[in-house]
C-alpha cells in the first residue's frame, strides 16, 4: 500500500513511545497528527516517497522528537 502524505496544519492528537507494530509494518516513537499518519523514526529514510503515507526520520532523530514535542503541538506538512 502506498499512499500521499497528507499537506496542510495539522495538531499533534497521541504519541506511542518505543516500537510500535500496526498492520502496515513498525515504527518507532510514532506522534500521530492526522488518523493513522504519523511522524515516526524508521531504519529506512530514502530520498524518494517510498511509505504510506507517513513521515519519517532517521531513529535518533525519533528520539530527539520525544524531547520536543507535545501532544497538542501544530504541525505543518508542506512539499
């Protein structure tokens, strides 16, 4: 499955810290901000879309994220 990652102002809505498993694989430290995308560490970040429409960041960054972050946060997708 691969979907577009969704654009525009978004609000953080829950964060699942660790590795996180759902039926489209596993990611790491997932901060949901619409449904079921998130912003979420991953072993794998190429320079291409290549994901289900999620965000991702290199695992140290995820860990980084959960210094700085918030539930409640804004967030802003843009190409």
């Amino acid at each position: 499955v691969r979907a577009k990652t969704p654009r525009g102002d978004f609000t953080i809505q829950r964060h699942i810290e660790g590795l996180h498993k759902s039926y489209l694989g596993s990611m790491w430290s997932p901060w949901y901000f619409r449904g079921g995308y998130a912003i979420h560490g991953s072993g794998s970040v190429p320079s291409q879309p290549a994901s289900h429409g999620c965000v991702r960041v290199p695992k140290w960054e995820a860990l980084y994220l959960n210094t700085g972050l918030e539930v409640g946060w804004p967030v802003h997708i843009w190409d």
